[in-house]
C-alpha cells in the first residue's frame, strides 16, 4: 500500500496543493469509480487528471463537452465502406482508461445518457454492437460553478453514478509562489505503477477490514439524510452507502493501514454525500449548503 504514497508523491511534483483531490482520484482508481470536479477554471484540474494517467501508465483522452456535441462524437460511429460494402465501426475517445469529460455540464441530454451507459455498465453500444470498454476505465468529469449560461444542469440519476465530488478551490498564496517557481523548472513525471498493479491493488481493496458497527454507522449516516428535514427535498441513495463503504476502505489503504476507523469515514462523507442531496428553495434562500448539512449529520450520528 505504500505504493498509493509514491503515486501521490509523485504527481504532487506537478500538482501543488489541491491534497483533497489528489487523494479523491486515487480512491476513484483503486475502487473503478468515478469523479466529478467542480472548481473555476486554472486551477489545474485537466493537469491532474493528466498526471495521473502518466505516472499509472494509463492512456487518456479529453473529450471538450459542448453544446452541439453529439452521443457519436463520444462512443463512436458506424462507417460505411464503399471498398468492401460493410460498415465498419471506428471507436471514439471513450475507449481509453483515464477520460476527462471537461465542462460535462455543457453537453445536451442525449450525451448525457450515452456517457451514463459507459459510467454504469462500462460498456458501448454502437448500432447493433455492444463494445466492452478498458480496464481500468474512469470519468473525471469537471464543471465550472460560475458560468450558467449555454449548461445542461446533470440529471440525479447520473450524479448518483458519480462516486464522489469534489469542491476545488483556489490555491493558498504560498502555494501560488510554488508554482510561479515551477514554472522555471522541467519536471520529469516517472511511472510509477502499471495496470496489473492496480488490478492488484483494487484486491488488496476488497479485503481492507472494517468492523459490522461502522458498516451500520455508515448506514445510518446516509439513511439520516432522508429523514424528513426542513431543508431536504430528496436524501441520498443506497449507491451513496456503498460509495461511502468503499471510499472509507480505499481512504484507509491511503493512510498505509488494512482497517477502517471511524475518521475515514467522516473524512469520506462530505465527498461522496454533497451531490447526493437534493436540497430545496428555503435550503437556498437562506444559503444552507449540503457540506452544511451533512456536517449537522456527522454530529448527531454517534460515533461507535
């Protein structure tokens, strides 16, 4: 497990700052989930994503999320060969390992669906044939919380498919004098696993220890969030429990430990809970926050 130190140490040498996100994308690698990123733009969320798939040896691609955007220009599309008379199906930029769907946002439903079947199933239909995709195969999906205009809000049913968002902010002001220094300096990002070793790691995942009392604290954290509640309109699904079960184990494994604590999963629960509630107007009149109220959760939930 101190593999998942050196990966992290790793792309640090790239990414400054921004440890949250750091940790959220090898979680996401080592339990085969996905991850949105919500921040402003220039604040290195494609650089991340893109050091990532250097230092696991991973292929990626980047697909720019646009309103004219077509399900085809995604999965692919059937080609008719007039040399042989048969279609032929040329595979689009979904068929990689790491793809970083930028701005997903922007892109209109039928794209969204196309994308979902992918996340879901990790499979693509195109005509009559269904293609199985890479594995591993992840969606880091990013969308900018300033610009509305010309965006598609994402449906519940896909942010649910969404292991964990995150909430990328700007960086600290020394952390900014690091990367102006940066800049002078050519920084060479070494492989430091290969796919066979995340195969490995993700059966090293299934076998972290966590006690029957925190799979039960787990539970009634995310069953707290459908009690009736004045500010909550519709709580986190059962997908949120097991995103939150397997996010706490793979935190563990980041700490270098084979068991789960009770920290781990508090640290987990805003990440992968926050898109999960759908909260109200009064939530939003009076500027109460989903982080918010998960933390009001984690307070009231007994620790066991």
């Amino acid at each position: 497990m101190k593999r998942l130190q050196l990966i992290k140490k790793e792309i640090q040498k790239k990414i400054i700052g921004h440890e949250n996100l750091i940790d959220a994308m090898i979680i996401a690698l080592i339990t085969n989930e996905h991850l949105l990123i919500e921040g402003v733009p220039g604040i290195a969320k494609t650089t991340a994503v893109k050091t990532l798939a250097k230092v696991c040896d991973l292929e990626f691609k980047r697909i720019q999320f646009t309103p004219d955007l077509l399900p085809s220009d995604i999965t692919g599309i059937e080609i008719y060969n007039p040399k042989t008379n048969e279609f032929q199906i040329k595979k689009g930029p979904i068929f990689s390992n790491l793809i970083l769907a930028d701005e997903i946002n922007r892109a209109p439903a039928k794209v969204q669906s196309a994308l979902l079947e992918a996340m879901q199933e990790k499979q693509v239909t195109i005509g009559e044939e269904t293609f199985k995709l890479n594995s591993p195969f992840m969606v880091l999906a990013t969308q900018n919380p300033i610009e509305q205009e010309g965006t598609y809000p994402l449906p519940e049913a896909q942010l649910d498919r969404f292991m964990m968002k995150i909430i990328v902010g700007y960086n600290s002001i020394d952390e900014e004098v690091k990367i102006i220094k940066m800049l002078e300096k050519e920084i060479t990002i070494n492989k430091i696993i290969t796919k066979k070793d995340i195969e490995e790691l993700k059966e090293i995942h299934k076998h972290i220890h966590i006690d029957e009392e925190l799979i039960r604290y787990i539970a009634e954290i995310v069953n707290k969030t459908r009690e009736k509640n004045e500010y909550i309109d519709f709580g986190a699904s059962p997908r949120a429990t097991i995103s939150l079960f397997k996010a706490s184990k793979a935190r563990a494994m980041l700490k270098n430990k084979n068991y789960v604590t009770p920290i781990d999963i508090i640290e987990s629960a805003k990440d992968v809970l926050r898109h999960r509630i759908i909260l109200n107007y009064k939530a939003e009149a009076e500027e109460i926050t989903a982080d918010k109220i998960i933390e009001k959760i984690l307070e009231e939930v007994p620790i066991p």
